[in-house]
C-alpha cells in the first residue's frame, strides 16, 4: 500500500486506524491480531501527538506505511519531533487519582504487548516506530466484504458478547470486536464504547492485560463523553480488575470505589453487591483480610436480598477462602458447602472454576490431601479451558504445595514452572512472590540450598514490593479519600466525626510533618551537591588551556560555555616540536557529572599520548620538521610531516584504551583533532564522528572536513584515516560542537546548521574572535529564556591575508 501522510494531530488517530485495520485485514490476520495491531499503533500516535510535538510546541507529520512479507507484517510510523523511545517509557504512577492518572495507567510499554515485536530507530533525524505481526500460516489474501451495519446488529453483538465473556471469552471477544467494526463503520457512539469495553472484559479474562487496559480506556472516553454513567460502571469495574491482576492495589480499589460511587448515585443494588465483592478481592490481595470480610459480608447480603442465587455461590465461596485466612476453619466449611451445593447451576466457567479452587484450599488446611487436589485438578481443567491464566497459575501452585508435601518433588516442581512462566506472563507479582517461595521450599528439602537461596531472595524482594507500608497505607487512605468524597455529595462533611476520620486527618498531619522535615534535609543536601559541582566546574576548568599559544600570521579564539555546572565538552590547544600546533574539539554523548568525568579521561589521553609522541621522536633525533615521502594533492603541493602521523596516532591509542578499559560506561566522545603547521598553512587531522568542521574565505564556504573514523571509545581496534587541508591566506577554519546548530528557543525550535554556515560566510573579513562573539550573541538571542539544551563549544582559526600580515 502506499504511505500515509498527513498532519501529526488527534483527527489522524482515524485515518491512521482504517490505514493500519485495511492492511492487516488485507493480510489475513485475525481480528484479535488486527486489533491488537491497531491500538498498539494507536498508542504510539497519540503520544507522538501529544507528546513528542505537543508539549515540545512543534508542528510536523506523520508518515505511516505498511509492508508486507512472507510471514511477517511491518507497519512503520515516522515523526520529526525529538527524539523517544516507546520501549524507555514509564508507567503512570498509582498514586495519581483516576482523572489525573496517565490514560491506560501503564501506557505505552503494556500497548506494545500487543504486538509479536517492536523496534524503534533514530534516522537522520526522525523517529522511526516499527510494529511486527506474524501473518497465521496459509492465510488467504482477501479483503473483508462490504458491511451495511444496523444499531440493532451492533447491539444484539455486544448483548451476546457481554453475556458469555465469563464462561467463553474467546467467543466473547471475536463478538466484541465484530461490534466495534460494524459501530465505526455505521457511526454508532454507544455501541462502540460498548465493543471496547466487552473486549476487555475478555482480554482480560484471557490475561491479556495490555490490550484489555487500551480497550478499557477507549471505552471509558466515549462513555463519558455519551454521559452514560451505567456503563461507565461497567468499564471501572473493568479497570479495578486488571490492575488488581497487576498488583497495582491503590489503582484497582480508586476504579473501584468509583464504580461503588457510580452505582449508590444510580440506585442500582446490584452493581453495589458486585462492587462491595470486587473491593474485598483487592483488600485481600493486599493483606487487610478482616476489612475484606467487612465487604464480602456486605456484598452478601444484597445478593441475598436481590435473589442473585449465581452470585451468591460465589459469594458464599469467596466468604468461605476469607474465614480460612482468618483462622476459623469451621465457618469457612459452613460456607463452601454452600457454594459447592449451587455451583453445579452455573454457567460461567470462571465462576466454577474460582469455587472448586476456593474449595482446595479449605482441604488443604484441613489436611485432606486427596480431596484438595481432586478440586484443585477439577479447577485447573476448567480455567484451561476458559484460558483464564491467573487462575491455571494459582491452581496450577496449589497444587504443586499438595505435590511437594507428598515428597514428590518432580510433580511440584514441573507445576511451579508452569505457574512461575505464567504468572511472570501477566505480571501478577503477587503470585510470583509465591511460587518463588514454594521453589526455595522444595530446593531446601531436596538440600540443593544454592537455589533455595536465590529464590528465596526473590521471595523477600517481590513480597516486599508488593506488602510494603506504603502500599497498604496508600490503599487504606484511598479508602478515607472515597469516604470524604461521599460525605461532600451527600452534605454530610461536617457531621463526620468517625474515628477513621481522625486518625486519618492526624496520619496527614504527622505526613506533613515528616515532609517538612525531609524538605530541610533535602536542603541541605542540596547545598553540599552544589558545593560539590562548583568544585568540580573548577577542577574542570583547570583542564582546558589558560591561554591559547598564537603563531605569526594566524589567530587563535575559543568560546565555551557548559549548560550545566560541569561539561561534557572540552577543546584544547597545545605546542608541538618545530612550531606546530595541536588542537582539539570535542563532544561526550552525555551531559552531567559522568560525561565530565568521561571529558576529562579523554582529554588527558589525547594529550598525553600526543606529547609522548613527540618526545619518543625528539629522543630518536628526528625532526618534527621532516618530511614523508607520501603526496598529498592540492595548493600548493606538500607532503606529510613524519611527526604528525606519530601525534595523530594519539587518537587510536585513547581508542583502544577506553574501549578496552570503559566499554562498560557505554559512553563515547565525538572528537576532531588536528594539527596544524603555521609556515605551510597545511592541517592534518583525525574526524572521529564529529560535526564536519567548515572552512570558509570571503567567497563563502569551501570545504567541509567529513569523517575519517568512528567516535572515540565506542569499538576498539578502528583504523581512523588521516587526512590534510590547506588554508590558504584569509581562510578561516571553524570547528564546534552540536550545541551550537541544535540550541532551542522557547517553542522548540533549532538555531540550525544553515544558519550557523550563513551567519560564517558573511564574517570570514574579521578577527577570529569577534566571529566567536557574534556566533555566541546570535545563539544567546535565540534562546531567549528557554533553559540551554546543550553545551556549547568553538574553536576559530584564521590565517591572516597577506596584506595583513605585512
């Protein structure tokens, strides 16, 4: 097909979805494949949008094309704005509240899951973002026939999906998508926040936290925007459970009690019963399992009063694992007997399945080993086969404990594999804490103590994440924060006087205290950091030349200027033998205290190993002055001195040694050194993948001195090339770094190489210096107030003309 281009703004998400929905449709892929395509690709469209031009204050396009090969579909997406990559990407923070939390809450990094593969490349100047399929074997290259949608066919879809997502969410899903194909063809709003929230729901259940979140969230936003707060609902519900999968505890419960919100203001009961059950759920998940039965108790009884006879199988069930975790064994039989007497009348599988597990449990800890796993295998038969993966993990580790109490260690260790892969699959920490936990058991039964150790490191590190204080604290203070919420719409602030309340109110008091106190400590550390880098900007400093060394007839100027208090640029100029001069301007790929750090190792190899060139050639008694017999072509004709091939050696000697030494620092600095011979005007010189120096007259620029060899410490054992310019009388050589061209205003925008060669052509007339402090003063007008982006270094050379120098 060919490209897509079109303006980088939210009216493309539409045009960039039927693009990316025509071709893979075209290919062959299913619609779970073509959907997951479309809303990874969509994903990385509105963050380049918003994002990447948006805050940047830029303008640009976006160009999107599609290739197809023999097993594989590529679809690229290119952009102009600055430089990202999707897969650095963090996740939004819990902490945040729903309207403030980042849309999907994990972002970019799970939409990319929704694909077999993701690549991105920075290419002279543009993000490359690429997303790759696997095309099923044999499938038929046919397009979709045309569709006449109908509201009545979109609704009946979605009414079956979300009637069968429970017991069959493969079907459920295939349905769910048809829907949102047929209500984007026919304009159908409420149909369409439907389709998206029905394939979460299944995504979900098929452990597909990725998609389900970016479905979830679609359907959110068009729900909203309809005002529809029944199926608002719905999607929160939705939301609290996969962040529940995820161990995001604080978000799962703020959807939650959202939708227990939603569902008080609508009168409707039964929302409320599943809300009260799905916010115990989280506070068990959590560690609080006496607040999980306040809830379980309450969503009880109105299933009780409502006649809800399914639900109330499961509520007699989830009753029953709480009263276990609490200690009180004979309850929690009372309960499950109940839930086993009605599950044989349920038609979700998950629900069965959940019940049979539940049961286990309790004979587990009652020590009846052959009726546990009997219900434990009854429970993993069912979860395979609705292909609900949280559940086959959790029963898939129960079982594998019944194993390992029996000493058949083999059989428990093949099932925690299982439940480990799975688990590790979703990110549901809080069973891989646990299967970790029963590894470590099993290994130090079997004496094997090495991986007992390591697994239980792991243990300790996954658990402590997932039960720390501040995870429960937050949780519990969700919890206070929804109360007061519901006290304000009801008006009844002020007659709150609870004791949760209060203490909630003296938690925050002693919080804004401990801050205070943080904030001073933070302070003063503060001041010593900022001691330390003015130190450092000293010591810094006292590695660049005081003085430059001038020649008769030429003129010498350096302007430098760090963004930050310590630099990743450096230059220097130093004497060589016989009147020569060498000189140096460099550029580290970072900035901060490392790149200084990285400046000043390579700054001091250079020179050294340059003036131990020199030295060896002094002690062998040849002259720097002495001449090769190896041509180099142009005005006039001259041959390269012995000793600068010696001093430009210097170069793959620091090479080697970092990349030898450093490699693991991953850093490397772009450098341009040359050497120059004042009597002849000719330079010798090394580019190691620095910005072409220019040389310009008063006819304009003349030559560009390009690449001879790759960056400094980036590969050992590079042969770099050496190249020679002339500069003839009036000619001026210009050498600098990046910060120059790629300096920033307010709005983003660059000063520009073009600029920067047309600012030179004009200026070649003048002293060497006064062209460095026009280039800083035109550069500084530019930038205005925004902050320096970069750091920013030049070094001037100009020979005299002749005139001038009689």
């Amino acid at each position: 097909m060919q490209p897509l281009i079109l303006p980088a703004t939210m009216d493309a998400l539409q045009p960039v979805a039927a693009y990316v929905t025509n071709l893979a449709t075209l290919e062959g892929l299913g619609k779970k494949a073509v959907y997951g395509l479309r809303l990874a690709v969509d994903e990385i469209v509105t963050n380049i949008v918003v994002h990447g031009y948006g805050e940047n204050g830029q303008t640009g396009l976006l160009r999107v094309t599609g290739e197809t090969l023999d097993k594989e579909l590529v679809v690229t997406v290119e952009d102009s704005a600055p430089p990202f990559d999707p897969r650095k990407a963090g996740r939004s923070s819990p902490n945040l509240s729903l309207d403030e939390r980042q849309p999907g809450g994990w972002g970019v990094q799970l939409a990319l899951e929704s694909v077999d593969e993701f690549k991105y490349e920075r290419v002279e100047g543009y993000n490359r973002n690429i997303f790759i399929v696997r095309k099923p074997l044999g499938t038929a290259v046919q397009a979709s026939p045309s569709l006449q949608p109908t509201l009545e066919q979109t609704t009946e879809l979605n009414n079956q999906a979300w009637l069968i997502f429970n017991s069959a969410p493969e079907q459920a899903l295939e349905l769910a998508l048809h829907a949102v194909e047929l209500a984007e063809k026919g304009g159908f709003s409420g149909g369409l926040g439907y389709g998206w929230r029905n394939a979460a729901a299944a995504y979900w259940l098929l452990g597909s936290n990725a998609l389900a979140l970016s479905c979830a969230q679609k359907a959110l936003n068009l729900l909203r925007e309809l005002d529809d707060k029944a199926g608002q609902r719905t999607v929160l519900t939705i939301f609290a459970a996969i962040y529940g999968s995820l161990s995001e505890y604080e978000a799962a419960l703020d959807y939650q009690l959202k939708a227990l919100s939603l569902a008080e203001e609508l009168g409707d009961r039964s929302g409320s019963a599943q809300s009260y059950s799905n916010i115990a759920v989280i506070y068990d998940e959590c560690g609080q399992t006496e607040t999980a039965l306040e809830y379980q108790l309450k969503g009880m009884e109105l299933e009780r009063e409502l006649g809800h006879q399914a639900q109330l199988s499961c509520s007699y069930s989830s009753t029953g694992a709480l009263y276990l975790k609490l200690g009180q064994p004979e309850k929690a039989l009372e309960y499950q007997n109940q839930a086993l007497a009605g599950a044989s009348a349920l038609e979700s599988l998950y629900d069965k399945g959940h019940i049979f597990l539940n049961a286990g449990l309790l004979y587990e800890t009652l020590g009846a080993a052959g009726e546990a796993a009997a219900y434990f295998k009854e429970a993993l038969a069912l979860l395979e086969n609705l292909g609900n993966r949280g559940g086959v993990a959790e029963t898939l580790l129960r079982l594998g404990r019944i194993y390992a109490r029996e000493g058949t260690y083999p059989e428990a260790l093949a099932n925690y594999k299982k439940a480990l892969k799975l688990a590790e699959k979703i990110r549901a920490r809080n069973l891989t804490y646990q299967v970790h936990e029963a590894f470590a058991q099993v290994y130090e039964a079997q004496g094997d103590f090495t991986r007992a150790l390591r697994h239980y490191k792991l243990f300790a590190e996954i658990k402590s994440e997932v039960f720390n204080k501040d995870n429960k604290k937050a949780v519990a203070g969700m919890q206070i924060r929804f109360n007061v919420e519901k006290a304000e719409r009801e008006r009844e602030i002020f007659r709150l006087k609870n004791v949760e309340l209060a203490q909630a109110l003296e938690e925050v008091a002693a919080a804004n205290a401990r801050i205070a106190e943080l904030n001073r400590q933070l302070e003063a550390e503060m001041q010593v950091i900022r001691r330390e880098l003015q130190i450092g900007r000293q010591i810094q400093a006292d590695f660049l030349p005081e003085a430059l060394p001038q020649a008769e007839g030429w003129e010498l100027a350096v302007c430098f200027k760090p963004a930050r208090e310590v630099s990743g640029d450096f230059y220097d100029v130093f004497e060589l033998p016989d009147g020569q001069l060498g000189f140096v301007v460099a550029d580290v790929c970072d900035k901060g205290v490392g790149a200084a750090l990285f400046m000043a190792l390579t700054r001091s190899l250079v020179r050294v190993l340059a003036q131990q060139a020199t030295s060896r050639l002094v002690s062998a008694g040849i002259s720097t002055g002495s001449r090769l017999l190896l041509e180099i072509p142009g005005p006039p004709r001259l041959v390269l001195a012995a000793a600068t091939a010696e001093v430009l050696n210097a170069i793959t000697l620091a090479n080697d040694y970092i990349s030898a030494n450093h490699s693991r620092t991953n850093m490397f600095a772009t450098l341009f050194f040359g050497v120059l011979d004042p009597a002849s005007g000719m330079v010798s010189y090394i580019n190691a993948g620095h910005d072409a120096p220019a040389i310009l007259n008063g006819e304009g620029l003349k030559e560009r001195l390009k690449l001879t060899g790759p960056a400094v410490g980036l590969m050992p054992g590079v042969s770099y090339k050496l190249r020679q310019v002339y500069l003839a009388p009036g000619d001026l050589l210009f050498a600098y770094t990046d910060g120059i061209p790629e300096a920033r205003n307010t709005t983003g925008d660059f000063f520009t190489e073009k600029r920067l060669m047309a600012l030179l052509e004009g200026q070649t007339g003048r002293p060497a210096k006064d062209i460095l402090d026009l280039i800083q003063s035109e550069v500084a007008r530019h930038v205005a107030k925004a902050e320096p982006s970069d750091d920013i270094t030049a070094l001037a050379i100009r020979r005299q003309p002749l005139q001038a120098v009689n």
